[in-house]
C-alpha cells in the first residue's frame, strides 16, 4: 500500500507542465515541416520525444528522420533511420527514409540492396531508388566512365591512405606550446607558406563550386563576404543581426554539402578520363585555343600598360592608382602558364610606379619661387595651403582603411620578388603615415629600403628615403630628417638627374629654417583648439589640461576636438534657425537697439501667403 501511493506520488510529481505536451509539441515540429523550418521541427520532436512515455513512437522518430534529412543533417539521420527500422521493419516509408539517407551519405551499394528488399514489397518509389543508385554506381565504377578505372585509382588510393597515417602519426606528437610564438606577433608575414597554401586551396574550392553548382558559386562568394565583413550585418537590433549571421552560416553549410552530394555522384576524376579519351584533333583544337587566349592576354597586358603610362603623362594620379590596383588583380589572377610574361609586366609596372612618384618632385617646371616653394611644403607636408591638392603630387588617400589593411596583408603574405614587396612596403609606410603610425611606418620604409636595395632599383631606393624624410619631419627630428635628405641627394645623383637633386637641396634648407613645432602648432587644427582651450582655463588648471591634451596626442583620431568643449555645433539640417552659443565672453548688448528692431518688426510687412497651412504646427 505504501508502495503504490509512493508510485502515485512520483507520478504526481512527474507530471508534464503543458497539457498532452506529447501531441502538441508533434503537431508544431509538423507544422513546421510543412513551412520549411527544418531547425525548429528537429527541436520540437526532439521535444516530444523526450515528453513521450517511452521512445518507440515510430511516427516521431520517422518525422524527426524527414526533418533532419531536408536540413542536410543526412549521417544524423541515418542513425534515426535504423533506429525506426528497429521499431517497424516491415514499413515501407522507414524503409524508404533509410535508403535515401544512405544514398546521400555515399553508400550507394547499400542503398541499392535495401532498394531491392523493398521493391519485392511495394514497386514504388523503390524502383526510381534502384534507377538512382544504378546510375551513381554506373557513372563512378561502371559502364560509364573507363573500364579500368579502380586500376588507375588505385596509385591515388595507396597516396592517401599514406596521408592519412602521416596525419593520424601527428596527432599523437606533442607540440611544442612555443612554436612559432614570434611569427604570430606579426600580423603583416611575407611570403607566408601558410597562406600560400590556404589560398591555393579556396582557389580550387571556388572552382569545384563553379564546375558543379554553377551560378549557385556567386550566390555563395557574396554570403561569405558578408561574414567576412560583420560590419555590413551590423544593425541597432542585435538579435535580428544575429539571426541573419546564422542564417548565413546554415546557408554556406548546405551549399557545401550539396556541393559534396554532386560530387559523389560525379566524380572529378571522371572528367580527367574524359579529358585523356579526348581525339588528337580534339586535342589540337583546344590548344590553339589557348594558345589564342594567351595571346589575348598578352595584348591585353600591353593595352593596360600603355592606357597606365597615358594617365602617368596627363599626371591624372587618382586615376593612374585606380588603374595600378586594377591591373595588379589583373596580372594576379593569371597562371604563369597562361601568362609567361607575367612577372616581366609586373616589374614594369612597379618600375612606372616608381616614376610616377619622382616626376611629381620636378620644381623645375614651375615658374615663380613663390610657387616652388608651396608645391615643395606640400610635398614634405608641411604647407599651410590647400594647392596644390595631394592628388597632385601623387598622394591619393586611401578611404576604406580597413579593406586596405586586408589587400596588403593579403599581397605581402604571397609576394616574394624584391620589387615587389619593396612597392608594397612603401605603399604600406604611406597609409600608415595617413593613420597617424609613425612607428610603423618608419620600420616599413626601412624594410623598403632594404628590399630595394636587393632589387636593385634606384629609383625606388629614392622613394622609399623619401618617405623616412617625411616620416621624422612629420614627429619633428630635425637631424634625422636631415639625414635621410643627404642619402636622397646621392640617390638623387646616382640616377643623374638634375630636378630632383635641386628639389632635395630645398628640402634640406627648408628642414634647416622652418621651426617645426610652431608650424605644426599652426597648421593643425586640433592643437589650436588645444591652445585656445589652455587660454581660457584657470592658472590652477592650466598645468593639468595641458597634460591631458599631450596624452591624447598618441590617439590617431582627425576629429579629436572638432568642436571647443561647450560650443553648440550648427546642425544645417535643422530647420529651425539656432544659435552658436560659446564659453566667451559676449559684447554687451544694446538695448537702444534690441527696442528699435522690436518696433521696426511690429510694422514689418507680413510675408506669409494666404490660405497657406503649416501642417507642421498641428503635429
């Protein structure tokens, strides 16, 4: 008796919280079925199972089957598939659901045999799943492709079994935790074996993607740019944000496995036996057509250039950057294969780069010294006027900061000649110079200047001199900058060439006179607000503000300061006219003339229309 009202008590207690939560939790994993929404259906009868008195309930574990099978969770499914035909052998939509199951996952012999079992049962749909699997067998070890095909895999089999021990043998060696340490420090590594081989590997994803799904392979280069770059799914509402990188994420896992799916039932190496079984006139045809197609680009290598070499003449330098980029991609993108004059272009290319940025020096060309003069302190970034325009003395800014850092993390990761990683450094020390990175940008123009000098190309040994002069003239060394001045006039010299030995024997005198500190002081908007805010302090305070101002000094923000502290910006869209109201002392008023306008308004002529509403006013 106590027994039974303690099995009574437990079954009280274990009550389920929601009325026949069994059914109901069926009913919404089905409905959800129905509506496509394959991840909350699975969570749901994952839920009514576990509510369920005990876990042989065929029709949820068959349901749960057809829900993890549309959403691609096809080895889960297999598993849910045996475990129905445990319940219910002799039912044929269990049977059905298990041969389907392991056809997706490969095992296509398996399936044609359950297919088998279960035609003798019911004709349909075990006949089109005999079809499906005779068909996939076929065309990977039959009639389909060549006769002898598990011998000529057989080479290819024994190499990756051989890979395979090899990396079963590495997961038992212990590593050492500091391998590599100093290499992760550095963010910006040159010629990276590492990323080599990781963007060799997405080159031939992208091209499995295009050869089997075909235009599928944009859709899919775009949902991984968009989760690449988080800022773009970025929104106020957070969980929308979330909800949508999720959907991403599932979306790229599919399209990967339907990828994996057609290549199961076709091969890759079929088309190689395709492509060995080709005729010999079939063969001649396709290589003219390369041959031809190499051709092309060689005329196209030569129209870039010579459009590249026209915008260096007409010193249009933003469009002459765009195009530098253009053509980089360009070149890259081509095998050496296709393209055996590639890395002779490219060095053509870094050469007229070189002299796209000296011939920008030529004061020679300019008329008055007054003119000389302006066009030398924009050059050393040290002028107070607005002409010339960067632009016009090749300093092209650089707008999306942060896809520049990901171009040349990427370039220098895969760059090894010389002049190549000699362009890349320079360009590299000149956006850091915009950012503000002076540290930085000193060690990349030094290791510029190295590379040059490996390459061998004085030209670019100039420039990258150039760019160390800017650097200690931008943080005030005065002596450094005079040195690096004296290296530029014998590079200068080396290459014989008169205007620019004149342009840097200005640049000396001009490091000599300009006080730098009072220039800076002048020309940066922000230490001038800093200045007039230390004026208008206390004396107690003086000392403390100015600390604080040359703290923040180190932060690499143009608008730090943009507005005084206790000034009201003008906000131009407001349609309401305001006030700049400031911390100054204001002129007194006068109030003689405050009543004159008053009066003068109460006579003024009224200029509203009439029948004119302002809706406005009633919101």
């Amino acid at each position: 008796m106590a027994r039974s009202m303690g099995m009574r008590k437990e079954k009280k207690d274990s009550q389920p919280e929601i009325f026949r939560e069994k059914i109901l939790y069926r009913e919404w994993a089905r409905r959800f079925t129905t509506i496509e929404k394959y991840d909350k259906a699975i969570t749901y009868f994952q839920k009514a199972i576990k509510s369920a008195v005990d876990d042989k309930d065929v029709r949820l574990l068959l349901g749960l089957c057809k829900a993890q099978f549309n959403f691609c969770r096809y080895s889960i499914a297999v598993d849910t598939a045996e475990k129905c035909m445990e319940l219910d052998p002799n039912n044929y939509k269990v049977q059905e659901m298990r041969v389907g199951t392991l056809y997706r996952i490969g095992e296509f012999c398996y399936s044609l045999i359950h297919a088998y079992n279960g035609f003798r049962q019911r004709r349909m749909p075990f006949e089109l799943c005999i079809y499906q699997a005779n068909e996939a067998i076929e065309t990977c070890v039959g009639r389909n492709t060549v006769p002898d095909a598990l011998k000529r895999l057989l080479p290819w089999i024994k190499k990756l079994q051989e890979y395979r021990e090899v990396l079963i043998e590495s997961l038992t060696v212990e590593s050492d935790e500091f391998e590599g340490i100093d290499e992760d420090q550095s963010k910006f590594k040159v010629n990276d074996p590492v990323a080599k081989e990781e963007m060799y590997k997405t080159k031939i994803q992208n091209m499995l993607y295009k050869i089997y799904l075909n235009r599928v392979a944009i859709d899919k280069e775009f949902r991984e740019g968009l989760l690449e770059d988080k800022q773009t799914l970025e929104s106020p509402n957070k969980d929308s944000s979330r909800t949508l990188q999720l959907l991403i994420q599932e979306s790229l896992q599919r399209t990967k496995l339907r990828l994996n799916i057609t290549r199961m039932t076709s091969p890759m190496y079929l088309m190689f036996f395709a492509r060995n079984a080709r005729t010999i006139g079939h063969k001649m045809m396709i290589k003219n057509e390369k041959r031809i197609k190499r051709y092309n680009i060689i005329i196209l290598a030569d129209f870039l250039l010579r459009t590249l070499h026209a915008m260096r003449m007409q010193r249009d330098y933003t469009l002459f950057f765009r195009y530098v980029e253009r053509i980089k991609d360009k070149f890259d993108s081509y095998s050496n294969n296709m393209f055996p004059l590639k890395q002779k272009c490219l060095n053509t290319l870094y050469k007229m780069i070189a002299w796209a940025y000296i011939e920008t020096r030529d004061l020679m060309r300019l008329n008055d010294e007054e003119t000389k003069l302006r066009y030398l302190k924009r050059h050393l970034r040290v002028g107070t006027t607005k002409l010339p325009r960067e632009r016009e003395v090749a300093w092209v800014k650089i707008c999306t900061q942060k896809h520049s850092l990901k171009t040349f993390r990427r370039r220098l990761s895969v760059a090894s000649e010389p002049l190549e990683l000699t362009w890349l450094f320079h360009d590299f020390s000149k956006f850091l110079i915009e950012i503000f990175r002076f540290d930085l940008a000193r060690y990349y123009a030094k290791k510029a200047r190295d590379s040059a000098v490996e390459a061998k190309s004085e030209q670019w040994i100039l420039n990258a001199t150039h760019m160390t002069m800017l650097i200690e003239i931008c943080q005030n060394n005065r002596n450094e900058a005079k040195e690096a001045a004296a290296m530029a006039i014998a590079s200068a010299k080396k290459l014989g060439i008169d205007y620019l030995v004149d342009f840097y024997y200005r640049a000396l005198n001009i490091i000599d006179e300009v006080d730098f500190e009072r220039l800076m002081i002048t020309t940066d908007g922000i230490a001038t607000r800093q200045r007039l805010i230390l004026e208008l302090m206390p004396e107690e305070l003086k000392n403390d503000v100015d600390f604080l101002f040359r703290s923040m000094e180190v932060v690499p923000a143009k608008r730090r300061l943009s507005v005084m502290p206790g000034c009201k910006p003008i906000d131009r869209k407001f349609k309401l006219p305001c006030r700049r109201n400031t911390i100054l002392p204001c002129p007194p008023k006068d109030p003689e003339k405050k009543a004159t306008q008053a009066l003068l308004a109460q006579y003024a002529p009224v200029k509203k229309r009439p029948g004119f509403i302002d809706l406005e006013n009633y919101e």
